[in-house]
C-alpha cells in the first residue's frame, strides 16, 4: 500500500468545494481546507505509485478549481 499527501492549490474561493469534491473520490482518506501557501491537503493511498499516479493525474487534478498540485509520498525510514 502507498499512500500519498496531496497539496492543493485553488482559484480563489474554491477551496471548500474541492475539497468536498476531492473527499468522495475513491482512494481518498481524508481532505482538509488549511491555510498558508497550500488551499488543500488531501491524504491518499492506492496500490501501486503507479495506482497513485492515475488517481493523481485522473482524478484529483480533473476537480473544477485546481489550479496546481504537489504530490509528496509517505516514506517509512
């Protein structure tokens, strides 16, 4: 299992509803508005890293309001 912080950021106003879009998607664990240079943190898991970059890219980055995202895997040291 992968699994994956996801940060978001929005159009202005937006980030509320990507975030209640984002949580219904399959593979999401949880997603939460914050503030500072982020809008959104999504936690998420797949698989595969490739599983996690098909969510990524086919999911998460196709929610209306989007406008960047960073894609930071958890490691276990």
């Amino acid at each position: 299992m992968v699994q994956a912080y996801i940060l978001i950021q929005t159009e202005v106003g937006k980030a509320t509803s990507v975030a209640e879009t984002i949580a219904k998607i399959p593979g999401v664990i949880q997603a939460e508005d914050v503030t500072g240079p982020y809008d959104v943190i999504v936690r998420a898991q797949s698989d595969t890293v490739d599983d996690l970059g098909r969510l990524v890219v086919a999911k998460v980055q196709q929610v209306n309001g989007i406008t960047r995202t960073l894609t930071c895997p958890v490691v276990h040291l």
